[in-house]
C-alpha cells in the first residue's frame, strides 16, 4: 500500500509540474485571456492521462470482453481486442490487399515490400525487419532462454519452442495424418511422415542398400555400420546411437516413471508409449493395409505387414547375403 501511494505521490508531481510550468508560460495578461479556454481543455486532458496512467500501477482493468472475460485498462484496448471475435480488419495493404486487425501489423508488414530492416545485429550483422525479431535473435549470442518447461526444467529461447515441448508431457498431438492416421505433435514431422506414403526415399545406404525418406534417419542409419554412438551416460558410461534412447535411459537412474495405465498398473517413461499401450485394452486398431484391409495398433506392425503384399525383403545378412522382411526374422537366422 505504502509503494502505491508512494508511486501516486511521484507522478502525482511529475503531471503537477508539467501543469505549473504550462500556468508560468500562459501569463496574465488580458490579450492571453482567449487563450485560457484552451488551457482549461489542456489541464481537463492531462488530468485524465494521470489516471489512465495510473491503472498501470493500480492494476485497474475497468473495461471487460463480454466474449472471452479479459479485461483492460483502457476501452481503444478493449475495442481493438474485440477484432479478434468480430474478424474485423480495418487496415489494408495498398500493394497487395492483405488486411489486418491492427494498424501496428500493418505497418510492420509493409516493410515486406520496401525490403526495409532497420533493426542490425550489433553482432553478426543480420537485419530484421521487426524489433521482436532481433530481440529473440540475439538470444543466440547471449544464450538467454527465459522460457522455462515447469515439468522438467527444461529451458527455450523461444515460448513457441516451449509450447511444443509440452507436447512431451501431455501426449498431445495435433497433426494427423489423413491416410493412416497416425498422428504428430510437430507439422514438419507430418510432412516427413508423408513421404512413406508417396514413395520418397531420396537417402540410399551405400553399404546395405537401404533406402530411407529422412536425412536424419539415415545418419542414424549409418551408425548400424560405423558402430558410432555419440550419446554417453554420464552416470554408468554406456553410450547410445540416439539421443532419445539415452534419455530413456537416465530414467533408469533418477527413477523417473511419468505415466500410468488406470486399467493394468503398467508404467510408461513417455506418453506416447502409454498411448499405444492403452490400445491392448480398447482394442483400437488406427493402422489399416490398403491391399487387404488387416488393421493393426501400431504403424510398424503395419509396415511389417505390407512387405508381404510388395515382396521387399530389405534385411540382409552379410554373411550369406540372404534376405529378409523383418529385422526379427533376420536376428532369428543369426
């Protein structure tokens, strides 16, 4: 209560002064005597600045969204939030005719066009065309990340980068496949997804011939031949080809065990595991063969499966070069 009155006291003084000195400036003479209505007019809107300042420090949100409850401290805020429901966009580009809610967005996209980006990276000399953008930029050179997961501890410099992080906790995953169903907590893992179904396998394994759609799984691929594993337990020494593994592994160590079935007691280290579990006990099969219609629980049980529709026998034992559908069947003939 004190600092308020305290902050009050302050701008109180500082609006007085200006007020003071806009009195000392006007004189008393009689030729300045038409100018006093227009003093008034100046003291009158002043004094309505003090207090719309003053909700800053009050916390005063007098002018409520009947539609979604948020409240502001000043109604040009409130009117311009009400876009949001209403989709009014009042500013328009006059190159291209791309509207926007808010005049704001339309200057800063009008910098699209000019190529204008005043805001240079003291640093590495990159320019933007916004100020957020340099601000979130330079948190590569600082190393800031202010974005905090409240379930782990793990740290981003972006919150959009949080947000999907939080995917790992809650399971969520909002992008679906439209043609088998599986379903992605990221789009770009979608559009990845999707190259199983066109047939794309642009990274060929030169030792075994192996064919995969992702650069990222080839290089993990290529582990198998190297015997590369880049991630190390700090805690026992055994090493990993992914990194996800090794964190599935720590689990080991700091006991961690996130996810319960309510129906068997069974534990899970990821939500996603749970997930595909649960489907034992609700019989879902998501996964169906386009040839001959079998469903299956899970997407590998399904790409299994459908080798004995193509033939494709992609496991070969180096030994005697025969060949097989499944890595199962090929650790059975070793």
């Amino acid at each position: 209560m004190i600092v308020v009155l305290c902050i009050t006291f302050i701008c109180l003084w500082f609006f007085t002064l200006d007020l003071i000195t806009m009195k000392e400036k006007e004189g008393l003479n009689k030729t300045e005597e038409k100018d006093q209505y227009g003093n008034l007019h100046d003291f009158t809107t002043r004094r309505k600045s003090f207090r719309l300042h003053m909700r800053i420090h009050t916390g005063e949100n007098p002018f409520t969204c009947q539609q979604c409850g948020k409240s502001f401290n000043r109604k040009v805020i409130l009117n311009s939030h009400m876009r949001i429901h209403t989709g009014e966009k009042p500013y328009t580009c006059s190159q291209c005719g791309k509207n926007f809610s808010q005049h704001g967005n339309l200057k800063a996209h009008i910098k699209i066009h000019t190529g204008e980006s005043p805001f240079i990276c003291q640093q590495c000399g990159q320019s933007f065309k916004h100020k957020v953008s340099l601000i979130k930029h330079m948190r590569i050179h600082t190393g800031e990340k202010p974005y905090t997961c409240q379930q782990c501890g793990e740290s981003f410099a972006q919150l959009g980068n949080l947000k999907v992080h939080m995917r790992v906790h809650n399971g969520e995953k909002p992008y679906t496949c439209q043609q088998c169903g599986e379903t992605f907590a990221q789009r770009v893992n979608l559009k990845a997804h999707m190259k199983l179904h066109n047939g794309e396998s642009p990274f060929t394994c030169q030792q075994c011939g192996k064919s995969l759609a992702h650069k990222g799984s080839f290089n993990v691929h290529m582990r198998i031949h190297t015997g590369e594993k880049p991630y190390t337990c700090d805690q026992c020494g055994k090493s990993f080809t992914q990194s996800f593994t090794l964190k599935s592994h720590m689990n080991i160590h700091t006991r961690e065990k996130l996810y319960t079935c309510d129906q068997c007691g069974k534990i899970f280290l990821r939500a996603s595991e749970l997930k595909k579990h649960l489907r034992v006990h609700t019989k879902e099969k998501p996964h169906s063969c386009s040839v001959c219609g079998k469903r299956f629980t899970r997407l590998e049980y399904l790409k299994n499966h459908q080798k004995i529709h193509t033939g494709v026998r992609e496991y070969m034992c180096f030994e005697c070069e025969k060949t097989f559908k499944s890595a199962e069947t090929k650790k059975i003939h070793l």
